[in-house]
C-alpha cells in the first residue's frame, strides 16, 4: 500500500525560473494539502485542495504560487519566477475525509533550492 | 488566534531518562490533537491522534495524553533511535472547512 509520493525529491532553480513540485496522494485520499518548512521552523500550511478544488488557499502566496489537484494526475504546486525565500521543503499530506476523525499522512518531501 | 506551541524547543537524554515533551494550544474548536515524529531529510510520520480530554494513546516507549489545554508526549525509557523532531498539530474547525496548525516541534536527542 503506497504511501504519499512527491517528486522530485530534491530540485534546484536559478532565480526566475519555474519551479512544479508534484504529489500522489495515497489511495483512497482525495484531499491534498501542502506546506512549507523553513530549517528549525515548523510546517507553514499553504494549501488545500480536493479533486479540481481549492478548499483554503489562505496560507499560500497571493503572488507567483499556484496548486491544482486535477481529475487525474497529482497534485501540483507551482512556483513561478523564484526567488532565493523560496527555497525550503514542501511537503504534501493527503488524508481520507477531514469530515469525520482523520489524519494526514505526509510524502518525503521536495526540496528546492533557489540559486 | 488559534496557537500551538511546543516545549522544550530542544531536549537531550541520556538512554534510559524517560521524560515528557509538551505541546499547549489556544484554540477554538478542537477537532483532533496530532504528534509526529520528522527525522532529518524526511517527511513527518504519525505517532497518535487524540479527540478528547482524557484520551491516552501509547505505542512502544511513548505514550500520549490530553488535557483541554496541552498534550504531552511521555517518552520511557528512551533509546538512540528515538532522537528526532516531534511535532505537534491540532485541527481546527473554521469557515466551513478544517485546519491544520503546527508547532515548531521538540527535538530530541538520546545519547547512548
């Protein structure tokens, strides 16, 4: 039973260049969430997604930042144009149906580096 | 504002000290405490969910319990393995959805 999966696990950018950071979800998750963790900090929640739905953005960049969650395929987040401040490690988590007693599971993380 | 905090932000045992991590929070409609163990490069994996005040959960040397207030993560008799960050998360109910809010975790260091 696979856990959650992102790729790539580690990707460097030179500033200004595209950044898309990709992850399944287990099976049977249809609810996405991404965050960001700065070294000794702790995980900063940017988005929420469920199939071809945004639930809560409100922790994510109004700028240059974007995430889907297509019918098929992973989910995305794209960074566009990046900056040095955006390299960290983002993780993405799925979990079942926060509706009722749920828990996230969280993928190995990407880690970007802005150069 | 809805807050979680986590303390100690560092912590080192020797093998065999058992001693409890904390984790306070304020906030409005709690719907699930969680700890995680991260290990360095990793992603967080999950240790325990608690609902309710009262709620224990153990596995292995640790041991989770809940207040209205905080939670705490006992750890017995702990071994070199068991360093590692532990972080904290409460779920919360908010504008029609669900939130999760994390601590800046407790790393832990056991010496052999």
């Amino acid at each position: 039973n696979a856990g959650v999966m992102q790729n790539p696990r580690h990707l460097v950018r030179r500033r200004g260049q595209e950044a898309r950071l990709r992850c399944s979800p287990m099976k049977g998750h249809s609810h996405v969430y991404w965050y960001r963790q700065l070294p000794e900090e702790g995980l900063k929640f940017m988005v929420y997604l469920q199939k071809e739905n945004i639930i809560d953005e409100s922790g994510m960049p109004k700028e240059r930042f974007s995430a889907e969650f297509p019918k098929e395929g992973p989910s995305i987040l794209r960074i566009q144009q990046v900056v040095r401040g955006d390299s960290a490690a983002y993780f993405c988590a799925s979990s079942r149906n926060p509706g009722v007693a749920d828990t996230q599971y969280f993928g190995p993380g990407t880690r970007l580096t802005v150069l | 504002e809805d807050q979680v905090t986590q303390s100690p932000e560092a912590l080192r045992l020797q093998e065999g000290e058992s001693s409890s991590l904390n984790c306070s929070y304020t906030v409005s409609g709690l719907r699930g405490l969680f700890w995680y163990r991260q290990d360095p490069g990793k992603g967080p994996e999950f240790l325990f969910t608690l609902y309710s005040a009262g709620e224990e959960k153990e596995k292995e040397r640790l041991k989770a319990t809940l207040t209205k207030k905080e939670s705490f993560l006992h750890i017995t008799a702990p071994k070199p393995e068991d360093s590692a960050t532990y972080l904290c998360a409460v779920r919360v109910r908010t504008s029609g959805t669900y939130k999760y809010i994390f601590g800046t975790g407790t790393r832990l260091k056991v010496l052999a």
